[in-house]
C-alpha cells in the first residue's frame, strides 16, 4: 500500500533553476537559495520516497490554448525539460510512475474531479525548477539519473477561470484518498510548488509582500481552512496577480491531516518573487484497522462504473493503461490527418515507421491491415478508421475484420447494405462506385 510520508512547499520561480545551471551556489546573492533547500535535500535523502507527485504549472509552454485543462494529470513513462524559448535546460529526463498516475486518474475521476490527462510533453521550469534542486540527478539513483520517479499533476492558473483554493483543497482530499489505495508499497512525498507573492506583467510588474508571504505560510499550516474564502481577486491583491497560482499549494495541504508538523521554513526575496520552501509531516497517525476498511471500500468506489465490464466478449475498454502501453502506434496513426504524412506513408512506409520507432509486431500489423489484432494490441478504433480512410478502405470492412467475418456475411447482420467512411475522400473510393 502506498504511504504519504510528507510533503514539500516550494516556490518555482526559474530563479532557482538558473542560479543551479549557472553555479551561483557561493555567490552571495543566490547562496541563500542553496542553504534554503539543503534541509529539503536532506530530508529527501533520508527519507528515500520512490515517487515524488510534482504539483506546478506550465508557463504556456506544453499547454497552450488551443486546448486549457484545470487539472492535467500525467500518465506517461518519461519526462524531459522543455525549451522555453533559449533552449532546454541540461537536465536528464526523469521517469514517470504510470501505475501509480493510472490509478491516481482512476480515482480522482471515481471522485467526481473531472481530469485531462497527458503523455509525451517535456515539463518547463513548474516542475524541473524546484526538482532540479531537490533530488540529485547524477545517475546513481535506481530509476535513472534521478533518485525516484515522478507523477506530475499540471493545474491550470494562467487563463481564468482558474481553479478556487477551496476545489484545490478538495482534489488534495481525493488525492490522499487515490495515493493510499494504490495497491503497491510506495513511498510517495507531495511536492506542492507556485508562489510566493509576484507580479511579472503589467505597470503592477516586480509587486511583493513579504509580510503577506509571512501570513500565508502561518496560515497555511496552522489553519489552512481560514484561505479557502479567499478569492483569486484576494490573493492578486495581497500578493500580486500571478501569487494567485499558491492555490496549487492547497491541493498538497487537502492531502496532509489536518495538524502538521513543519519541519523546515526558509524564504529569501532576491529580485521579482518571494521564494520559500518548507517540509511538512503529518502530527497524527491514523487508526491502522479503520484506515484498512476506508481503504477496500475506496478501492470498490473506483472499480464501480467498469465493474463486469471484463466480462464483455470481443470488448476492449481503451483505459488510461492501454493508452500509455499503447501509446507510440496510436501516436503514429494519429498523424494520418496530416496530409504530408498520408503522402509519406503510401509511398514509403517503412521510413514512416523507422522515424517512429514502431516495433516488429507493430510494423506487421499496419501494413498487414490487422484491424482485429490491432485492436487487440490497444489500438483506439477512431485511429483505424483513419487507416481505414487513407488507404480506401471502408468503416464497414474493419467491423466486419474485426469480427472475423467476410464483408458480404457481416452485411447479412446489417439491416442495409450501406458502406461508408471518416475520409473526406470518400466519395470517390472504389467500395462506393456503382456496380455494373
């Protein structure tokens, strides 16, 4: 069973990342940052937690708005430093912890909490900059260059309506809830990163509020129910517009037990924002025998709307596992709606699929036309009809490949004879002209 050993406050102002990259740990300006986080590394080397869940948000760098989610939660096996303008950070990617992610998702979404999910997206200084400094990444750690793992939980404060404190703290209810029920022993610490107070636009630009910031984090541990009534207009005003995101703080408290013991306070206001990191552990331990019960029926609560689903012949429910397992065939059929690859992909596919890194099997079953063992494989069927389309062949022939029959039987079971497809195209396919 996974266990919340603690959690981690931290600002994650790309400050931190470049006085790291830039080795300013004893140059008097930034040395204060380095001291601040040493108990933090310290804490984490003694503690040895195997995943860390990385709350933050991205700076409209992998999610842009064309498609804003409140909360994005990532499933993926990897993540890597994006490019935010002048050129990714030099930092190994870090694995990503998808069954633990999987079962988080389950959960959140069994609770009502109605979450995006994501793979395949490098993470911009939200997460990597506070992470960097954190954990070591020198490739003695077991999962890699980093000591752990992460699941990162990407909440979306930059274009409002925006997330309030309190549907914050409610999601870290839930996600205490999510990370005990998972099934494996893990040791999972709560990283909760934003804030402090700053302003970085506008003739307001460079606001701060050391006394404010004090305040808050007095509050935050001691009686984090009293900001939950704050609104985002509140925390713009006391703190500065873009503060607002430390809502994101209040997801690490909902899942802390009410008192907490804090460990570690530090914070230091260099230049634009007010940078403080802090360790947390929860005071109270909990009854182990009713923890167990609440446990199994949580557990029951998140299998409930798919239970018996397993028993449906010829049924292949696509599942945050499948998406992940699946995830690189998927990806390259996707890019069958783009009509350079289209063009690419008839003419010679095998380079389509060495720049894919697609492997044998799957290799074999695009160009064999395997809809049934596709399917199998964890191929969403939305994904084959766009195969289907690109290569003229009709919604009606993978159906009926895909329940072993002929077309002409499976017509039989039809009450028409009608054949059609997602292709724009279409119209003009052999299977749709006019018998003579």
């Amino acid at each position: 069973m996974a266990n919340i050993i603690g959690a981690i406050a931290s600002s994650h102002t790309p400050t931190i990342g470049f006085a790291l990259d830039a080795n300013k740990q004893h140059d008097a300006v930034w040395a204060p940052i380095f001291k601040a986080y040493e108990p933090v590394q310290q804490w984490l080397a003694d503690k040895k937690p195997d995943v860390l869940l990385m709350i933050f948000n991205d700076h409209v760098t992998s999610f842009f708005f064309d498609h804003y989610s409140a909360f994005a939660l990532g499933i993926g096996n990897e993540y890597r430093p994006a490019d935010e303008g002048g050129g990714a950070r030099d930092l190994p990617p870090i694995a990503g912890h998808t069954g633990l992610a999987q079962h988080i998702g389950q959960s959140l979404m069994a609770d009502e909490f109605d979450m995006s999910f994501f793979q395949d997206k490098p993470l911009d200084h939200g997460c990597f900059s506070p992470l960097s400094i954190m954990w070591p990444h020198d490739g003695q750690g077991a999962a890699g260059a980093w000591p752990g793992s992460i699941v990162p939980l990407q909440v979306g404060v930059l274009q409002f309506p925006v997330p309030s404190g309190r549907r914050c703290y409610k999601l870290g209810q839930a996600l205490r809830r999510a990370i005990e029920s998972f099934p494996e022993d893990l040791d999972v610490a709560i990283v909760a990163t934003g804030g402090l107070s700053h302003q970085v636009h506008g003739e307001r630009a460079g606001f701060n509020n050391t006394a404010w910031d004090s305040r808050f984090l007095d509050m935050f541990e001691a009686d984090p129910e009293a900001l939950l009534d704050l609104t985002h207009a509140d925390f713009a005003r006391l703190g500065g517009w873009e503060s607002a995101e430390v809502v994101m703080w209040m997801i690490m408290r909902g899942a802390m037990a009410g008192k907490v013991n804090c460990l570690h306070r530090e914070y230091y206001l260099p230049s634009m924002t007010g940078i403080a990191v802090s360790i947390y552990e929860n005071a109270v331990a909990v009854d182990p025998a009713l923890h167990q019960r609440a446990i199994e029926r949580h557990r029951e609560h998140i299998a409930h709307q798919t239970k018996g689903a397993e028993a449906l012949e010829g049924t292949y429910p696509f599942t945050l596992e499948t998406s992940s397992r699946a995830y690189r065939i998927n990806k390259y059929l996707h890019q069958l709606i783009k009509p350079e690859f289209r063009a690419r992909f008839k003419e010679a596919p095998e380079a389509t699929y060495d720049d894919a890194g697609l492997t044998a099997i799957e290799r074999r079953m695009i160009a064999a036309r395997d809809w049934q063992g596709m399917i199998r494989y964890g191929v969403i069927f939305f994904l084959l009809e766009k195969l289907g389309a690109a290569v003229g062949v009709s919604n009606l022939h993978i159906y009926a490949a895909m329940r072993g029959q002929s077309l002409e039987d499976f017509q039989k079971t039809r009450n028409t004879q009608a054949l059609y497809s997602v292709g724009g195209s279409a119209k003009d396919a052999d299977w749709n002209k006019p018998k003579s």
